[in-house]
C-alpha cells in the first residue's frame, strides 16, 4: 500500500489527506518533537519558541505537573518530586540501578520495575516518561493544529527488550500510536546520510546523558542497513557529571548530604562541565550545607576525570569493527551525536582512534529526532522517496537457560530484525510433565551475569520416558526490537503453546488503570478519546483497503471481493455511529477478512521483487 | 512464490555454493524492500502479520546463504546429506592431530602476537576448506564427502571463537 500512497512528482499530497506523523527523541536529560513539513524535516518549537524539553516531571500535588523548563528550575529547591533522567530508570529494578546512593530520589523497590515515591504517590518511569511524551505529543497537535497518525519514538540501540517495552508502555499511556521504536544511531544516520547523499560504511557515535551507542551502519540507495551495533546503556554524560560532583565536593570539603546539595551539586558540575568545552578553566559553584562553594576547575582537570568513561565507550568501539570484521580504515565517516560529543576530548579521541576528522556538522541534540521523523513521514505514507528503508539488528543476544544455569544462545547479536529462530529442547526426567523456560539476553555465558526477561512454564506434556518429549521453543523479534516468545511439545501430537511477553513490560490491566487514574493529556474525556481513535482506525483501514482493492482488484475472484465490499460497508457504517466497541469489532472484522488479500498481494510483490525489477520501474 | 521454497530459490539464484555477494546483497534489500513490515505501517494488523512472516522468513534465507559455512551445510542437506554435528563426530586422525596442535599453542600462548599469529594459521586453514568444500558441492556434486568438510569447518569455525575470546580476554586486561 506504501507504494500506491507515493504522488505523482511535483504533486504535494492534498494537505487534509496527509498524516501527521511525528518523530520524538526521548531522551535522558531533554526530548524533541520533530515533523516533515512542506518536505523538509524540522524540529517543533514550543509556545516559547524552544526546541529541547528538558526530560524533567515534576509533581506539585493535586494532580498538577511541571513539564520541562519550568520543572528543571525547581530541581534542586524539590528534587524527591522532580523526576530527572527517567529513562535511566525505564526497565530496571532498583538493584540495577548502580548509582542510587548518589540520587536525591527514594526509590521504591517493586516487582518489574522500580518506583519513585513522590508526594503523588510511587510513580514508574513508565508513567513519568509518558508525561513528557503527552507533552511533546500536545506540542505536535498544537503546532499542525490536527490529531497525530502516529510517532516514531527512538530508543538507544543498545535498549534490551525490557526498556524498549518499557518505552513502548510509555507511549501507550500517552496516547500515541507508536508506528515504530527505530535506534537512535541509526535515526541519525537516516538524517545525516539523507542530507549528504552518503553512500558505504558510517560509524555513528552518539554519548547521550544517560546512554552511549556505537552502530556501523552501510548505506545504500535509501537503504539503511545496521551491521553492528554496541554500547552501554548505563554510560553517558551524566557519569562525567557524577564524577565532577564527587570531585568538587571532595575539594571543597564538603559532603554533599541532603538531595537538595546532591543535585545542586550535579547541576554546578553540568555547567562547569558545559563551559570546560570552550573555556581551559572555569569555577564550580553550588549552595552546599546552606553555603556558597566554589572550585576552581580546568579542562585539564575534567579530562582527567572523565577520561576513564571516554576510554570505555573506545573499548565498545573497537568490540563493535571487531563483531562487523571490517577495519577502521572502511570506515567512511564518524557521525557524532548526543550532547557529551561537544566536549573536545571525546571529538579528539574519537578522530584518533578512527584515524579521520570525525563529522560534526550535524546538529547533535536535534539529528536523532529528524531522522525519526523522517522514518515516521516514510511509515505513514507520505513520503515520495518510497526507497527509504531501515534494516536493524538486535544488540544483545537473546537464549534460554539450560541445566547448570548456563545459557543456550538462540538468536546471536547483531542479528537483522525482524527474526524468529526455534530450537528444540527435551526433558530431563521420565514422566516430566512440564518445563520451566527461561529467556534471557546478554552475551554471557552464566544465566545469572544476563538479564532475566521472562519466565514461565510449559504445562501438559504427555508422561514420556527422559528425552523421548521434543520441545520447540520459537523466539521471534518484531521490527520494533520486541520479543515474543512460544513453546510447544511437538512429539506426541499433543500441543500446548504459550506466548510470553517478557515481564519488564506493563500489563494490559496497568496501563488500562493508569490511563484511568488520568494525565495531564487526558483531562478530556477517556470515552469521546476511544470513540476518535476508534473512528481513525476505522479510516485508516477503510483507506488501505480501498487502495488496496484499486491496485490489486484482479487478483480476487468475485466471491471474495464482494465479502471485502461488504466488511467494508460494515466498517463505514459502524464509524458513522458512536459506540467504539462495535467500531473496533468491525475494524477486526476488516482486518481479518482481508488477511488473505495481503497474502496474496505480498506473494505478487516478492515475484515482481525476484523478477529484477527495480522499485523505480515498477 | 511459498514461505518455503528453499533460500536460493527464493532469491533467485542458482542452487550453488559459488553465490556471487554483491548479488546476494542486492537481491536481499530488494526482497525487504517489497516484504518489510515498515513498508504496511499504515496498513491493518494482518498485512503487518503477513509482511513479519515473509521477512523473517527473508532474513533467515539471506543469513544462511551469506555465511558460505551455513551455504554448504544447506547444500548438502538439500543434497540428502545431512551434516548431523551432534551424533556424527568422527574426524581423520590427522585434522584432529592439528586441532590438538592448535588448542595446546592457544593454551601456551602468553600474549597478543603468538594468538594473532595463530589465528592467520586458523584463517588459512578455514579458507583452504571453504575452497574445498566449494569443490565437492559445485565441481564433483559428492555431498557426502563436502559434508564431512562443512563438519571440519564447523572445529575451525569453533576454534577461531576461543581465540576471538581470547584476545578480547588480553585487550579487558
């Protein structure tokens, strides 16, 4: 369908028939929203006329939210209710979260993920995350003063199934219709290689506040193909930060006890740390125990301490060419991206380890939002350039455990998504009649030093003798980075299947109370909400199917046209009436009567595919 | 065009170990172009169903046709001659003589250089099978003896990760 929403060229779209598809970087210290307008990818102002949003909630009471600038400011006066970084906190549990000690949050252990008490109450990062991209969202409609399609929201490609879940819930409860999770990393290649016509192999370095990723992506006529991706979800300019903060603390010779000096303290570092990448010295300065401290810091000095981290993202570059098999030397260009790739060691260590200048003529807080929103234009169907297409790869393996607590490796890193892979297991004991399974993702050999996603049993397994019962478990891994998993006992006949999704993420039941207990997105009406989105879905399905039917009619005899005519008919009617149940079942309806229709459209599209023909002569 | 015809036919390309890369290449951006699920986004569910289905099932074909280990086994086993590594273990004495050879320098070895140095041994030996096996399966069509080749690849293959691992070992320390 992508291909017949392409117009003629020179031909814009009619501007009422075209979709608002947005791309939002989520980020660790601010977030952008960014559109293709008038066929040019631009971040979005807020009312003020700013670009960044800083990724700060904080929570006054009675329902009321401070969102971005205005929350920031009130850091350090109310740091327990203002929310910074919450993506470091997406998917984890508190005893993931390394630096605890050093945060002026009261962290609430709970199952899943950890919470964070404020005086509304235990908020997840799910939900504090969700506030920020309501906000962003709400900037979006305001800007095109219409509903969204949908968003592109980037998430760091080294996120394990759990953050991106995390991530995904996150804008669920925000209400936007997530169209894709694409890496960050390769956001910014979508934006740079598309601006300079690039084509071959590119390093994208991209040293967040929270996070760092290193991807080798190979670029060719629109394709954007990842080869290798890596990287440490735990590492960004925030450490350096950390680290300036213990050090002028201990130069002053002050603790730092309450969470007021604690994040006053992070927020002296962060301006001396800014002002060090253009300036040799420059003063710390920060209200600590009631008192004005101050400490003389130079570039010098700041190199010194955050060279430990720099070397650490060089160590996860080099793993990177290793995995790829390709030499520094093939590399074409280093694009930089992220705030912390200002700083000038980091430009200089990046260049000599590369052996090029890297490339900075991007710009690093806004690249990752134009190429999600790029990739989101492209998703929604507007676009004309209908080549562009993204191949990524999972970042971290996925496996199962085994007996002895090791893991069993069943789709390696770097693998192009989407993937489904099976292996086959047996029983243990005579008799067994279940088994436990065990998925979980990292690239180390003991169960206990990867991260555990998911657990559950297979139950119903015919009584057998030891290893005579063959189990396949099938992991698949959608183009969103997400996991599925299912198991099966094959060898009797008997089948018993269950899917799981890995237990980072949200229940249906959560985000349906949570969206209930309110937002500051959601201040209208959650029913005349469902009824629209209904009412959307209920077009969005009659369209394609309609253009469907325009482009590819003949290959429906007139028995199954006339039933797609009617389903059709069913929807259309359905939408004109107002109960977005009985919309919903018909779009269901819809959906599932043309499940064949698509079948046989794709089958005549890989023919033509096979038959060498080019996209562009078709 | 079915979900399981085999990689090559799929692809387009004849059923051979020889596979020209550049073509390998082009054949699977052209086939994910037509099947990615990016390409139904604005589609219903079910094209999103069909579209996964189709490029998972291109991804699998193109994974195993571009590493010419995984080609040769394919081939043998469309040949009839399964590799079965699990119950069929039995080497020539002398290749497992070498791989004894080998894993003891791996053991002795105390730095970065003789482990580099061993791996150009291990990287020759691999490419001197691949051209074997490539002999077998396209020149004399004998799968049985090429499986008895994928099977030694699959020792070398095994060995180059050890050393793979052990240099990283060297580079943490």
């Amino acid at each position: 369908m992508a291909l017949l929403q392409i117009s003629e060229p020179g031909q814009t779209p009619d501007p009422h028939q075209r979709r608002i598809a947005v791309g939002i970087d989520l980020g660790t210290t601010h977030s952008l929203v960014a559109a293709v307008r008038h066929g040019v990818a631009e971040c979005l102002p807020d009312a003020q006329g700013r670009l960044l949003l800083p990724s700060v909630v904080r929570y006054l009471g009675g329902g009321g939210r401070q969102i971005g600038e205005a929350a920031r400011e009130q850091q350090a006066a109310d740091p327990e209710n203002t929310i910074v970084s919450a993506k470091r906190f997406m998917g984890r549990r508190l005893a993931d979260i390394a630096d605890r000690e050093r945060l002026p949050y009261q962290f609430v252990d709970q199952p899943g993920m950890v919470g964070l008490a404020t005086r509304e109450g235990v908020k997840t990062p799910v939900e504090v995350s969700a506030e920020i991209l309501a906000s962003l969202r709400q900037r979006a409609e305001d800007s095109f003063d219409a509903d969204l399609f949908g968003a592109v929201i980037t998430v760091p490609a080294y996120f394990d199934d759990a953050q991106r879940q995390a991530t995904k819930d996150a804008a669920e409860l925000a209400g936007l219709k997530l169209l894709r999770l694409i890496s960050e990393p390769t956001a910014a290649a979508v934006a740079y290689g598309l601006d300079h016509g690039s084509e071959g192999l590119y390093a994208v370095y991209d040293l967040g506040g929270g996070t760092f990723d290193i991807s080798l992506l190979r670029l060719h006529q629109g394709v954007f193909e990842v080869v290798a991706t890596g990287g440490d979800a735990a590492l960004g300019g925030d450490d350096i930060d950390q680290a300036v903060a213990a050090w002028s603390l201990a130069q002053a010779e002050v603790p730092a006890q309450t969470a007021g000096d604690k994040r006053a303290a992070l927020v002296a570092s962060r301006a001396a740390k800014e002002a060090l990448s253009s300036d040799a010295q420059t003063r710390w300065q920060a209200v600590i125990g009631g008192r004005e401290r101050s400490v003389e810091l130079t570039r010098v000095q700041l190199e010194a301490l955050a060279r430990p981290l720099v070397d650490r993202t060089l160590a996860a570059v080099r793993r990177v060419l290793r995995d790829a098999r390709v030499q520094r030397s093939e590399v074409q260009g280093v694009v930089m991206v992220g705030g912390a790739t200002r700083m000038p060691l980091v430009r200089q260590l990046v260049s000599e380890l590369f052996g090029r200048e890297v490339l900075t003529n991007v710009n690093p807080d806004e690249v990752v939002a134009l190429g999600a929103a790029i990739q989101a234009n492209a998703l929604a169907g507007n676009s004309r350039d209908g080549e562009l297409l993204l191949l990524d790869v999972i970042a971290l393996s996925l496996g199962l455990e085994t007996m002895g607590g090791l893991v069993e490796r069943v789709i390696e890193r770097n693998t192009t998504i989407p993937v489904a892979k099976a292996q086959d297991f047996t029983t243990f004991k005579d008799g067994q009649t279940a088994m436990a399974i065990h998925v979980v993702q990292g690239e180390r050999e003991l169960v206990a030093d990867c991260r555990s996603l998911a657990r559950f049993e297979l139950r119903g397994i015919p009584p057998m003798a030891a290893g005579a019962a063959r189990i396949r478990v099938t992991f698949q891994v959608d183009a969103d980075g997400l996991l599925s998993v299912a198991a099966r006992e094959l060898g009797s006949g008997v089948e018993a299947s269950v899917v799981v999704k890995p237990s980072y993420g949200l229940g249906d039941e959560q985000i349906a109370r949570m969206l209930q207990e309110g937002f500051s997105h959601a201040e209208s009406d959650i029913a005349a909400r469902a009824l629209r989105e209904a009412r959307v879905e209920a077009e969005r399905m009659q369209l394609a199917t309609r253009a469907a039917l325009q482009a590819d009619g003949g290959l429906l005899g007139e028995g199954e046209r006339n039933e797609i005519e009617a389903l059709l008919q069913a929807s259309a009617q359905a939408a004109a009436g107002s109960d977005a149940e009985a919309i919903d079942a018909a779009v269901k309806a819809l959906a599932g009567g043309t499940e064949a229709f698509a079948a046989l459209r794709m089958n005549q599209g890989i023919r033509q595919a096979l038959a060498g023909r080019r996209l562009d002569e078709v | 065009m079915k979900l399981d015809d085999d990689d090559f036919t799929l692809f387009g390309l004849p059923r051979r170990f020889a596979v020209d890369r550049a073509e390998l290449d082009r054949r699977w951006r052209d086939l994910q172009q037509r099947v990615h699920p990016d390409r139904f986004a604005a589609e219903g569910s079910a094209a999103q169903r069909v579209a996964m289905q189709w490029a998972v099932r291109v991804n699998e074909a193109y994974q195993r046709l571009k590493d010419p280990l995984r080609r040769g086994a394919y081939l043998c086993e469309l040949a009839g001659a399964p590799i079965q590594a699990e119950s069929n273990t039995a080497m020539p004495a002398a290749f497992l003589m070498q791989q004894m050879q080998w894993r003891e320098a791996l053991d002795d070895a105390s730095g970065t250089a003789p482990v580099e140095a061993l791996q150009a041994q291990v990287h020759d030996a691999e490419r001197r099978l691949l051209a074997e096996l490539g002999a077998l399966l396209d020149d004399r069509q004998d799968a049985a003896a090429a499986a008895e080749a994928v099977r030694a690849l699959m020792f070398v293959r095994r060995f180059g990760d050890d050393i793979e691992r052990r240099l990283e070992q060297f580079e943490a320390s």
